[in-house]
C-alpha cells in the first residue's frame, strides 16, 4: 500500500492491544521490517503507540523482527530500538585510505569471506574488530563499507538507547540486544563506544558503570556470533585495557596524507570538470591534516561555488576560498 494512504490509516486508528485492528496494525508494521523498509516501519510504530493506552505489552510484541528469528529489542521504558538497522544500497562504501589501512581492512573482509575455507583447518578469521583515530577520517564508514562489501546486514547499537538512568537497565539492555542477535549474521557496530565512558560522570550510580564496563568485557569476550562485531573511539588513551585485550584486530584510521587529499579531491569533483590550470597539489598543501570529512566539503563547497556563479568548471579561486573558509572548522 502506498505509504501516505498506510500513514493516514494509521492515524485513525484507536484501541487497546486486543482488539483486532491494533493486531492487523502490527502485522503490517513487521512485514513493512522484514521488507527493508524500517523508516516507515518505525513511523507507523510511533503513530500507533501514540494511539494506544497499554504501553508496556505493547513495548514488546511491536520489536523489530529480522531473520532467522532474531530481533531488535527496544529499552523497556522508552520503547526506543536498541539497534538500527542501515539497508544495503545505503551503506557508505567508497573509501580513499592510505594502501596500508586499506590492506588492513581488505584482509578482514577476505578472511570473513573465506570464512568456511578457514573454519576447514581450524581457523577463525577476525571478529572483532577496534577502529580508532580522529573525527571524520572514516572509522563509521569503514565498517558500513565492511558490511557492503561481503554482503553482511548492518545493524548500528544505539548506545543512547542502551544507557539508561534507571539502576541496572544498561547493562541488561546490552545483554538482551547481544542475546537477540546471537544467531543473527551482521556487521554489528558500537559506533563511538567510549560514550560508555564519557557518561560515567552523569551517572547516579558509579556501581552501575563498572556493571556496564563488565557486562561489554563479557560480551566482547564471548562474542561468537556469525558476523562481525566493529567497534570505534576517537579517544584511544582512555578506553579500558582490559577492553583493547579483547578485539582480534585494533586498527588506526589515520587522517588523509597528500596522496589521499588529492584522490579526495579528484573524486568528489568528479561530477564537475576541473579546470586545467588548478593545482591540486598545491590544494592538498593547504588541506594537510583536515580529516576527510573536512576535504570532502571543501571539494563540494568549491563545486558549488562554481556552480552557483552559473560555471560548470572548478577553478583554483574556488578551491582556495572553500580551504580558507573550512579552516575554522579543521580540529588539531
Ligand atoms: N577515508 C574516507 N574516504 C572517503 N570519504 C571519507 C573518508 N573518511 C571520511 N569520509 C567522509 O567523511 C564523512 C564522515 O566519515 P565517518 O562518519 O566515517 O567519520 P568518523 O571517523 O566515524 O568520525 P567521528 O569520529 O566523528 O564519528 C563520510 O560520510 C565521508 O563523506
Ligand atoms: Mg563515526
């Protein structure tokens, strides 16, 4: 059904959980899960929670359903997700790194691909894996483009979600998103898992962080799922030690080099032509040490600069005014 029409029938209705319009409702919101569409899934979700009176039962039977009989649990008192998942086509996955990372990252995907291959002489290949390094230089991307790359369904842990205020819930919503997915094949990733950390301050119960602390080291540990399990910082000097022990590979993202910048540059113009005379070696001088994300921008700033003043050509004036622009954004 047309999604305005789903949305608007939606809307209408009213009720407690047994009546049979309300059940019909979460059919459609599981099959809408199980199609891909959880954007849609999780609006008409809101829409209808909002309409009912019985919460906490309904919490439960509206969690989102994935394969093999897995689920993504939600928090008990919010009815938020505990992961969210990313569909395949829209992964990010073209990635400019240094050959070394590069091979790194490679080797991971080989090693899952050939996952039987290995498992035949004894071997595992890498599970669990700890990317780290500075903002915007492509620790999330990595792992979305770990995920496109062999094929893997991507599930994203909303650690906002999992922390809770209330005593002994984040650790148990750890626990129950893990146990969810036990069987589930995906790239599962504790994007910025530090933030475990940073709330360590605002929490009313110190006891309830070092559960947390222990229940991930437990889970790091007896982590067999049959998938990957990705997990990133930007703050490598504080995270546990005893944490950094448990991943079979810890990877730096390291922010662009002069090779890279010019590569970044190149293929985020290159649905625009670059005029002849511009240097971009001159260009990648001025962008040493911006992350990525940073040279992206400025490449799509300069475009639309040119772009804007009705040309169809990047030229050098555009390229170095984007840089001086961004230069207030670049951190140390
Ligand atoms: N190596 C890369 N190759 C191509 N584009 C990149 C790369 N790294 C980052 N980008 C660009 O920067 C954006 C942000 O990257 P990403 O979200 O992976 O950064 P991050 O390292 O996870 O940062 P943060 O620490 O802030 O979460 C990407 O969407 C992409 O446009
Ligand atoms: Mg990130």
């Amino acid at each position: 059904m047309n999604q305005d029409l789903l949305i608007r029938l939606f809307k209408s209705i009213e009720g407690d959980k047994n009546d049979d319009i309300v059940k019909v409702a979460q059919k459609i919101i599981e099959d809408e899960n199980v199609k891909g569409h959880t954007k849609l899934a999780e609006r008409l979700k809101g829409i209808l929670f909002k309409n009912l009176s019985t919460h906490e039962i309904f919490n439960k039977e509206l969690r989102t359903l994935l394969p093999n009989g897995a689920f993504i649990p939600t928090d008990k008192r919010n009815n938020i997700p505990l992961a969210t998942s990313i569909n395949h086509h829209d992964l990010r996955h073209e990635m400019i790194l240094p050959d070394e990372i590069e091979n790194k990252i490679n080797r991971i995907e080989k090693e899952f691909s050939a996952r039987e291959r290995l498992a035949s002489f004894g071997l595992k290949p890498k599970k669990k894996i700890l990317l780290y390094g500075s903002p915007g230089c492509g620790k999330s991307m990595s792992a979305e483009r770990i995920a496109w790359t062999i094929g893997l369904p991507f599930l994203k842990v909303r650690l906002d979600a999992i922390i809770s205020s209330y005593l002994g819930e984040s650790a148990s919503n750890l626990k129950k998103l893990f146990d969810s997915l036990n069987g589930y094949p995906c790239v599962l990733l504790l994007d910025e898992f530090d933030y475990i950390a940073k709330t360590r301050g605002n929490m009313q119960d110190v006891g309830e962080m070092h559960r947390i602390v222990n229940i991930l080291l437990n889970l790091l540990e007896d982590y067999n799922a049959p998938g990957i399990l990705i997990a990133t910082t930007n703050i490598e000097g504080t995270i546990d030690k005893a944490i950094f022990r448990r991943f079979d590979d810890i990877i730096e993202i390291p922010k662009p080099g002069k090779e890279e910048i010019v590569r970044l540059l190149k293929s985020t113009l290159s649905t625009i032509e670059i005029d002849t005379k511009v240097k971009l070696q001159i260009i990648a001088e001025k962008l040493e040490n911006f992350s990525a994300a940073l040279i992206v921008k400025v490449a799509q700033d300069a475009a639309k600069f040119s772009v804007i003043q009705g040309r169809k050509i990047v030229n050098q004036t555009d390229l170095t005014k984007a840089v001086e622009e961004n230069r207030l954004y670049n951190s140390k």
